[in-house]
C-alpha cells in the first residue's frame, strides 16, 4: 500500500526565554493512501504540534528535526515554494471551530472563492459552479441559496460543513483534522464524523484525525497513536488498541472512557 505521509523520529523544540523545551520527542508514525490514523492523548501532549509540523506551520521559534516524507519529498527543512505547493494541493487542514480561518466580513462565495482562484486559477462562473458542488457535497442544503450569506449567519456545525469544503476545495490527497468537532454539540459531532468518513471514502483521500477523544477515535480511525507527553507511547490497529492496550497510560485513558 502507498504509503501518504512517513513521519520518523520528529523531534520539536520551542525556543522560549533562551531555552529550548521539547514539545515533540522523537515520534514515528506513518498515513496509508485511503487510511485515517488518528493522534490521541491529553491537551499538550504534542498533537497540533505534530500536525502542524507536515507543511511547516510552526512558529519562528521551533527547531524541528527528522524526517516527514510527504509521497516522497521532504518537508522538514523543505524550501518556501514546496511547501507552498504542497499546503496548497496535496495537505489540507480542517481546525477545531474557535481556531477556524472563516473570515467573518466575506461571505461563503467570497471565502471558497479566493481559494479556488490561487490554487486552481478558477474565476467567474467556473467558480461559482465549483463552490455550489463543494457546499452541496458537504451538506449544505440549497447551496446557491447560502452564497451570500455571512459565517454568522450559520450554525457551527454548518460552518464547520463550509470549512471542510474549504479544505475539500484543491482536492487533497491527505486531510489533517484537527480536533474538528470539539467545538460542536454532540449530535453535531456525529453528522460531522460520519460528512468526514462519507467524503474520505468519496475522495480516495487519507486522513489524519486528531482528537482527545477515544469515543471518537474508535468510531472513525483505522489505526490510533496515543500520545503522552510528546511521544507515542502505543500505536496500532483501532480494534488491537481498545481490545489490549499494552501501555499503561492507554488503559488509563480507556478505564476513564465514559
Ligand atoms: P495538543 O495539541 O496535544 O494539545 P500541542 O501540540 O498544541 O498539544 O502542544 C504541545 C506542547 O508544545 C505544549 O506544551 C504547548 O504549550 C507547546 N507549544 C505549542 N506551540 C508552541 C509555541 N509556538 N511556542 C512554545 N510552545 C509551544
Ligand atoms: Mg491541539
């Protein structure tokens, strides 16, 4: 099976006050074309960081080492205009709703307009037609309906719909959900997860989900790496993982699953 994404040995270190502190410890992972793999473990473990590490959207003040091999190019210490082209074809990113790049003063056509115009030089009507397609394939009902209207003007669990098709709009090969539904209402958070697995199946697309939710996990993921502390201290196939976990800290986390 191709392997999307092969992450070794990641290590990231914050500059901070003259000092470096470790946020990320040496972590391998690898994402199957068609697969989701999920990243799970506590608040700080080192998940959005890991994420945020494919397409080099840390700071200024991370030092990264290894390896992350994006379908054969390198991304760690890649130059400028190979991560522009891979953040802008190949790797999307969808974020928990507080943290979300809907832009509150352009309207729906506007926001998945400007997308489709830098990565795909789609203008006018060609546009139009492909923004109808991406709300209609996210559930947005009466798409052409909604073009005006403004993020504010939506539910979350809508606008969450819009920036998946935001993230849907240059057809990427591996999708980065970042705590997606966090933010949502639980029966939000199911429509959510099962838009997410319909279009992963529908696109071919490889998924790399991020929660702090094993309920979650369990339901959507293939394989799960439970992060700790910036390491992976378990990693496996979803079903091996929650019928044996062998780490410690994984039994912890699913003796306190609800
Ligand atoms: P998670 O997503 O698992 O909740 P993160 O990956 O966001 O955790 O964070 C891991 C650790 O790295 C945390 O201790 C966090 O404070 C630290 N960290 C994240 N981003 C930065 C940054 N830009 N500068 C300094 N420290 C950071
Ligand atoms: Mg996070």
């Amino acid at each position: 099976m191709t392997v999307v994404l092969d992450v070794q040995d990641l290590r990231v270190a914050f500059r901070q006050d003259g000092r470096l502190v470790e946020a990320v410890k040496g972590v391998s992972f690898a994402v199957s074309k068609g697969e989701t793999v999920a990243l799970v473990g506590e608040s700080g473990s080192g998940k959005s960081v890991t994420a945020l590490s494919t397409v080099s959207l840390l700071g200024g003040n991370a030092e990264v080492s290894g390896s992350i091999n994006y379908l054969g190019q390198q991304m760690v210490g890649a130059a400028e205009p190979l991560l522009r082209k891979v953040r802008g074809n190949d790797i999307s990113f969808i974020f928990q709703e507080p943290m979300t790049s809907l832009n509150p003063l352009h309207t729906l056509e506007k926001q998945l307009a400007e997308s489709l115009a830098l990565h795909q030089g789609l203008q006018g009507k060609a546009a139009r037609a492909r923004i109808v397609e991406l709300l209609d394939k996210v559930g947005i009902d009466a798409p052409e309906s909604r073009l005006a209207d403004y993020p504010h003007q939506l539910s979350g669990g809508q606008r969450q719909r819009v920036m998946i098709a935001m993230a849907l709009a240059n057809g990427p090969e591996l999708l980065i959900a970042d705590e997606p539904t966090t933010a949502l209402d639980v029966t939000i958070q199911a429509q959510i997860l099962e838009l997410l697995a319909d279009l992963k199946r529908a696109e071919g697309m490889s998924l790399l989900f991020i929660s702090h939710d094993l309920g979650i996990v369990r339901r959507i993921a293939d394989r799960v790496c439970v992060m700790q502390g910036g390491e992976i201290v378990e990693q496996g196939p979803v079903a091996e993982i929650f019928a044996n976990p062998q780490h410690p800290y994984t039994r912890k986390l699913l003796a306190a699953e609800p």
